[in-house]
C-alpha cells in the first residue's frame, strides 16, 4: 500500500495518541434528578473529571482509533499499487502488414516473462501468446494510436511503470499513423523499441473512367492518373447519379459523385466558404465555396474546419463516394498537384483510401526507431489513488456512526 | 346523604378540617352587598343590630330616620345599622409539573391540595360561597362556587383526579377569576411568575383580596449536598449542574427572587405566604387566614 501524503499518517497517530490519553481520564456526569427550581442554578460545567491508570471504555477506544485510522488513511491518500508489466509487444495484424508469421515471430521473440501482448488493427485488444500464433492479417486499417491507449491503460499509473518496455512490431506506415501517436509516445516513460516487419504491397491501381462533357477541371486532375479505360472498376460521374450507377456500385463498383453543379448531394443550410481542403497525405489551400454537403459515410476528404467534403459509404459490394467540392472552371487548383493528389486517391478501390507508405520521422520520438530509446525524463502524471480513500472514509463515517450509537445508549460522555 | 366514595375522599383530610372548626376567615374590606353572609356589607341596611346615630342629610331616606328620637329631641338623626353579606371566594391551585415535586411522596401537589381544602372549610363555614379551579396542563376543571359543606367533597374528588404535569394555564385562570371578591392562588410560581403576578395585580386593582399562598418543597430551600444533573420537569430539556459551588449561587438567587415575588405582591396589596412541604397544613391555614383577620382588625 502506498500513500500519497504519509504525513496525515504521523497526523492521525497523534490524534490516537490524544484519544488512548482521554481514556485515562474518565468524565462523567452526576447523577440527573428533577428540580423544578432548576433555573435559579448558574451555568456551569457538568463534567466531573478523574484521572485513572487504566484504561475505560476499551470498546470506544477502539472505535475512536478505528475512525482515526480509517481517516488518517483516507486523508493520506491509500492506495494499492499495481505492477506494471515487464514489457508490452504492440503486434500488428491490419492491412499493412506483409507477412503475418514474420510478425508473429517477431511478436513472440520480442515478448519475454511477464509481458503483456496487444494486438491491432483498427482497434487494439489484450492477447495471449497462443492468440498470436494464431493471429490472421486483417482487411481494414490499421490504428497504431488505437494500440498506444490500450499499453498506457495497462501500465496505469504504476510506480515501476519506467521499467515497462514498449516493443513495437509493425510495418508503420502511414495509413496506420495518426496524430494521436506522438503524445502517447511522449507520455510513455519506459522504454521504447520498434521493430519493423515488411509492409505489404500496395494494391495496384484499379482502372477507371470519368463521365463528364466538355472541358471539366476533375478530368483535367485526373488525367494523368494511370489505367484510364472504358469500364474500369471505378467510375467518376460529374453530375447526379442515375439508377443505373448505383446498381452498378451495388455490384461491387466504386462510384465517385463529384457533380459540376451540387445535383444530387445536400445543400446546406449556410452556405459558406473555406480556405482549404485535406486528407491525410495531402492539402490543398485554395477558396472553395461550400454550398453542398456530402452524404453520411467516412470521410475521405475534409474541409479546413473538419467537416466532411467527401464520404464514401458501402452499397452492395461496392461503393459510393460523395465528394462536395467544387471546382472552379476559370482557376487552376484543380491543376495544382496537392488537388491531383486528392483526386486520384478518390480513384482507390472501396474501402478506405490505401497508404504504405514507410512513416518518415513525425517526432523525435520517432528517431530511435530500430533500437531501445533512453529514457527521458517526463513529468510524472498525478497519482490516482482510485476510490480506496473514499472507501475509507466512507467506512470511517460508519465506525463514528456506531460510536455515537453506543454513546448515546450509555448514556454517559467518557 | 354522601356517596361513600365521596366521603372517602375526604378521609384524609379529616384531621385537618377537624383542627380548623370554629376558625373564621373575615374580609379584610366591607364587602360588596349580596347574599347575606358574615362579611360587613359596604351598605348601611335596616337589620336590627345597631351601630350609630348619624345627623340626617338632605336626600337621606326618611323612611330610616328614628321617630322616636326625633320626637324626644326634636332633631332630625339617622338610625345607622351595619348589614352582613357573603364573600365569594375563588381558589386556584396550580398543577404544573413543577407541583409534582417532590416526585415520591408528600409534594407540593398534595401540600397545595390540603391548603385548598383547609381554605374552603374556612370560608364555607363563614357562609360563603367557595368555588375551586385547577389549572392544568390540559386546561382548567373548576368546580363553581358553592355555599353548601358537600362541595369539600367535589373538591377532594377533583384534586384525585387531576393529573399534575407539563405547563398549567395558571395565568389565564387567574385572569379568569379577576372579578372575584376573593381570590386565592397557591403555587409554586415557576414557569411563568411574570404574567401570574401581573394577573394577580390586576385582580387586586380590581377591588379583589388577593391571597398567594407560595408552595415551595423543602428540597428546593435545602437541595441535596451532593452533585446531580438538575432538570426542569417542565421542560426536560433544560438541564443544570448542582454542585457545591453552584448550590451557594442557587440559594441565593432563589431566596432573592422569592423575596421579589413577596414584594410584588405586597405592592398590590395582596397578601403573601410563604410555606414548605414540612410545614403543617393547619399552620399555613391559620397563618392565611388569621394574617387577614388581622388586617381586618
């Protein structure tokens, strides 16, 4: 058990010292007796006080100690600490990953006595060894940052939460890399050590076309995209989408609803403008009017204030994107290579927008990738002595409770 | 005849109410005119006991002037005789939990109760009409004013009945009975001796012989030597320490105030007594009653 402020302790020792001290002073009252003429007697105290060897009331004294104690405690700020692990092994399973058996490899080599496995892909879980040999690649994203939350969750606020190694087996690409990663790396006093499997491959861009007429800026940002061919996997449409194109994306297609003039998508109740556009990858700072609002899905693309500008949302076995942004016909944004960019990561196959791309160094942290970071000196976080205290001053309350019970049945102040 | 249960609730009083025959209880003014009783009348009647001569003014009755003197002298005189008329008595006793003190035995209750029934002896056997309230916790049980000897009964009777306890409306009693020719109040005068003896002034102004008999018990002059928690039966909640150093304190302030209480009715003309549990019913009777006689005198 450990404390957060030991000196109540010395505190309430002295207050059972003071409580053993009154018990050998007993008090009592006289005896009562009826007097009608009461009032003519002048206030005074009614105590009459006689000093003892031993010791009177043993079954109050000992709850009044009890009470001190539970409150000493309380005050002090009890609590039971947990251990922390001796190392965490941060396993990767999402798309990213190349080979699964070098990472479950990895994984088990890097794990020693009283480590702790956390597996993930978009989300993290606790796993055993024998989980991890049995780990499959999944299809979804991975979420480095979903991983970091459940190995602080772990480590709690453990005083020996220094010596918990962070082993980190991961492709880290990219995709998998939020900008949630870097403060939980930099609240991670132990430490930390990487160890980089091979990515997996990309998938090849699929082929696609775009329906539009006359001079369109999207079909200009698109042009020099790859496998431009009639009945590609992935459809541009530049005004609102027909039954057909959804019947087609319901068949397992990608059908990307950029319309020129707003048709089919939203309008929103303000219109208004924003300076840029975003994804992950790429930005673009240029006046675009918003007008329109995509449908509700996943947001491919944002707006400089964080709202969706385009979604994607699962029909059949394909896909529909919604993309709100409109392009101004007389300018050159859409020429601009951050907009490219942007358009052609719309051309992706369904399901989230693809990127292995290694993880270049988004902090410092990040430097000691491939070796065991030193340990740094970060400013420990408050102790959370969890409900303990409360419990103990809740038990307090009900020991004085007792206490006061018994006075008054007793009848007599000691 | 007497119901048997009525006679024995006499019983114990009998020795008293033996000790006090042939005791008078005169007024201490000419009473009001009335029923004709023991009492100078404040009216100058035709009864045949003589008292004076006195000249005759205009306006006087001619039917009282003395012919024959008129005739022997020829001078015009009165014939003046004193006429007698009852006095009403009105008694108050007080049954406050104070009363109820000492708790065991002979108290200031049962004191007060003998006092009452000693008084009304006296006064039925002067012919007057005696009437008894009981001011209670619950209210007031009277039993209104008699001339015949059985109301001593009625009286003890009630007394057995009446359970003493809590705050007794003795004041408004008192304010009640204003009016009465006589009126007498035995108490303790705790709990409210304020508003009591500015009931009791106010009788007294309005032409009223007020008597106060004050009961107090002997272990209130002369509490216990040892320390004990003191409480209040009439509000228990108020408690106080006797010891040897309060008790010189208390013994002071109690005989000063009972000092003031006897000054403030002698202020009001009022008569005062002062008497403890150990004193005999007969001598506070006497002393009631004699103390008037010989104001009268």
């Amino acid at each position: 058990m450990n404390f957060v402020a030991p000196l109540w302790l010395a505190a309430a020792g002295l207050v059972g010292a003071g409580v053993v001290i009154a018990h050998l002073f007993r008090s009592t009252v006289p005896p009562q007796d009826v007097l009608p003429t009461v009032s003519f007697i002048p206030e005074s105290t009614p105590l009459t006080v006689m000093r003892s060897r031993r010791v009177s009331d043993w079954l109050m004294l000992v709850l009044r100690l009890t009470v001190v104690a539970l409150l000493g405690l309380a005050l002090a700020g009890a609590h039971l600490e947990r251990r922390a692990p001796s190392n965490i092994v941060l396993v990767d399973a999402s798309r990213a990953v190349g080979s699964m058996p070098e990472v479950v490899d990895s994984a088990l080599n890097a794990e020693f006595p009283g480590g702790k496995f956390v597996v993930f892909d978009s989300a993290a879980r606790i796993a055993t060894a024998d989980e991890v040999r049995a780990l499959t690649r999944s299809n979804v994203r991975g979420s480095l940052s979903a991983a970091l939350v459940v190995a602080h969750r772990l480590v709690g606020h453990a005083r020996d939460m220094d010596r918990t190694q962070l082993v980190i087996v991961s492709p880290t690409v990219r995709e998998e890399v939020d900008s949630a990663v870097d403060p939980l790396i930099d609240l991670w006093t132990g430490t930390l050590k990487t160890v980089r499997v091979a990515a997996a491959r990309p998938p090849a861009a699929g082929s696609w076309e775009i329906r539009t007429s006359g001079d369109d800026p999207i079909a200009a940002a698109l042009a020099g995209a790859p496998n431009r061919r009639v009945g590609g996997g992935v459809h541009v449409v530049r005004s609102a989408a027909t039954a057909a194109d959804s019947q087609w994306a319901a068949a397992g297609g990608a059908l990307v609803v950029w319309p020129t003039n707003g048709g089919g998508l939203t309008r929103r109740a303000v219109a208004d403008s924003q300076g840029g556009i975003a994804t992950g990858r790429d930005v673009v700072v240029a006046q675009f009017a918003r007008e329109f609002q995509p449908g509700p899905g996943t947001a491919l693309v944002r707006w400089a204030d964080g709202e969706p500008a385009a979604t994607e949302r699962m029909l059949g076995s394909g896909c529909v994107r919604d993309v709100a942004i409109p392009v101004d016909d007389a300018g050159d944004v859409a020429l601009r290579e951050s907009f490219r960019g942007i358009a052609r990561s719309l051309l992706s196959p369904c399901g989230d927008v693809v990127n292995f791309e290694p993880v270049t160094v988004p902090s410092p942290q990040w430097q000691h990738f491939g070796e065991t970071a030193p340990l740094r000196t970060v400013p420990r976080a408050p102790v959370d002595t969890g409900k303990l205290p409360l419990l103990l001053a809740l038990v307090a309350a009900l020991v004085l409770g007792v206490e006061q019970l018994l006075r008054r049945r007793v009848g007599a102040v000691t | 005849m007497l119901r048997s249960s009525a006679a024995a609730s006499l019983v114990p009083y009998a020795e008293l109410l033996d000790s006090l025959n042939g005791l008078t209880w005169p007024s201490q003014v000419r009473v009001r005119g009335g029923d004709p009783g023991s009492h100078r009348s404040n009216r100058l009647g035709r009864s045949p006991e003589f008292t004076e001569y006195r000249a005759y003014r205009p306006g006087d009755d001619l039917r009282r002037l003395d012919w024959k003197l008129l005739g022997r002298t020829d001078r015009l005189f009165l014939r003046i005789a004193d006429d007698h008329a009852a006095l009403r008595t009105s008694i108050v006793v007080d049954a406050s939990a104070s009363m109820r003190f000492p708790v065991e035995g002979y108290g200031k209750w049962e004191h007060a109760c003998a006092i009452a029934l000693g008084l009304t002896s006296v006064a039925i056997s002067d012919g007057d009409a005696v009437g008894i309230s009981v001011a209670t916790a619950a209210g007031e049980r009277a039993i209104p004013p008699r001339r015949r000897r059985d109301v001593l009964h009625d009286i003890a009777e009630l007394f057995q009945s009446v359970k003493t306890g809590g705050e007794a409306a003795l004041t408004g009693v008192v304010e009640r009975l204003a009016t009465s020719p006589r009126l007498v109040v035995i108490t303790d005068f705790l709990g409210e001796s304020e508003r009591a003896l500015g009931a009791l002034r106010v009788a007294a102004a309005a032409g009223a012989e007020v008597f106060a008999v004050h009961v107090v018990a002997e272990a209130e002059l002369d509490p216990p030597q040892r320390a004990f928690m003191a409480s209040d039966p009439e509000r228990p909640e108020f408690r106080r320490a006797m010891s040897e150093a309060s008790r010189a304190t208390y013994l002071e302030q109690f005989a000063t105030w009972r000092e003031r209480v006897a000054g403030e009715l002698h202020a009001m003309n009022g008569n005062y007594r002062l008497t403890s549990t150990s004193e005999p019913v007969r001598d506070v009777v006497r002393r009631v009653v004699l103390g008037a006689a010989g104001a009268a005198a």
